[in-house]
C-alpha cells in the first residue's frame, strides 16, 4: 500500500516539474544588463530632443528664434552635465524639450494636410488656459533671473495674439497650434522658475 502512494506522488511530482509545451529556455544563465547611469540617461534624453528639433525645424523666423533658445538650453544643460549638476542638466533639457514641442505646432500650423482641429468650443477653453498661462510669464521670468528668457515672454505673448486673433477670423487652425505655441513656451519658462527655486525645507514639529 505505502509503496503504491509513494509511486503516484513521484508521478504527481515528475507531472509538476514538467516544463508547460512552448515555454522558452531557462533565464537562470542570462546576464542582467548594467543599470544606467543617471548622467547616461539624461545624455541620451538630451539627444533625443536635439534630434527631434531637427526633425521638427521649418523655414519660419519665429521657429528659428524658439530652436535657437533651444540649443541654448541644450547647450547648458552639457554644461551642467559636465559639472555633475544633474538636477539642473533636467530642467535645461526639459525647458529645451517645451520649446521643441513649440516648434512642432509652429509646423503643424504649416502642414495643409492637418485638419483634425477641435470643435470652436474647445478652442475657446484653450485659448482661456493659454491666456492665464501667459499672466503668468512674467512672474517665471522674473523668478528664473534669466535674462535670456525674455524673448520667450514676449514671444508666448505674440503667440497668444494671433491665436486669438485666428479664433475671431474662425480659422481652426491658427486658433489652435497658436495657443499651443503660447502655452509650451510658458512651460518652459515656468520650468526655469522651478529651477532658480530652491527646494522648500518641510517644518519641523514641536
């Protein structure tokens, strides 16, 4: 009896270890690849955006200036790198990477073949957003201490006039890429803001 039960939990046993059909080779053997560096992430980040700048440039004044400021920060942001300020190396290259997706709406208002704009009520709630986003652009500038900011306040400002001029013309497509236009440029300047802030110190109980 006893050597009856002992042969069917051994079959029981052989049935578990059985490897399910299709199941790929054991992954005991593979090596782990080596974490990457947060120095090596924000250089290959970096790339990534000046990369698409490139791919997202087109033949207009008003682009050149904001890829230009782009480079710029790009720049900087190597600068930082070097210096192993990685916080600073970030919020350059997302300042950069705002002022990117800038541009990409500057040739999205360019390319006839983009037509999927949203409804006039919609534009209105956008242009709404952008509006207070540019009260805000002053204070950002002003908080970054960044002189080469600037332009960019004036520039969201310029933005945000033909946005709402395109909406008054019921022109979709102005209405809509303008004011996106407006609000990543401020997105960039509030993240120079945030970088000249210094992190808050929570209080102590007592």
């Amino acid at each position: 009896m006893k050597s009856w039960l002992a042969a069917i939990v051994l079959a029981a046993m052989a049935l578990v270890s059985v490897r399910p059909a299709g199941a790929g080779p054991k992954e005991d053997g593979k090596k782990k690849k080596a974490p990457v560096s947060e120095e090596a992430r924000l250089k290959q980040r970096m790339e990534r955006v000046r990369d698409r700048l490139a791919e997202v440039m087109v033949d207009d004044d008003a682009a050149r200036s904001l890829g230009a400021s782009a480079h710029d920060y790009l720049g900087r942001a190597g600068q930082a790198l070097a210096a192993r300020q990685t916080s600073a190396a970030e919020g350059l290259i997302s300042t950069a990477d705002a002022l990117t997706r800038a541009v990409d709406h500057i040739r999205h208002f360019r390319d006839p073949e983009k037509v999927d704009f949203p409804p006039r009520d919609e534009q209105a709630r956008r242009l709404e957003r952008a509006y207070f986003r540019i009260r805000q652009a002053d204070y950002f500038q002003a908080q970054s201490k960044d002189a080469h900011a600037k332009p960019l306040v004036r520039s969201a400002r310029q933005f945000y006039q033909r946005a709402r001029q395109a909406y008054d013309r019921r022109d979709s497509r102005g209405a809509d890429e303008y004011a996106k236009v407006a609000e990543e440029i401020v997105k960039a300047l509030e993240t120079l803001a945030r970088l000249a802030t210094p992190t808050p110190v929570p209080p102590r109980l007592k």
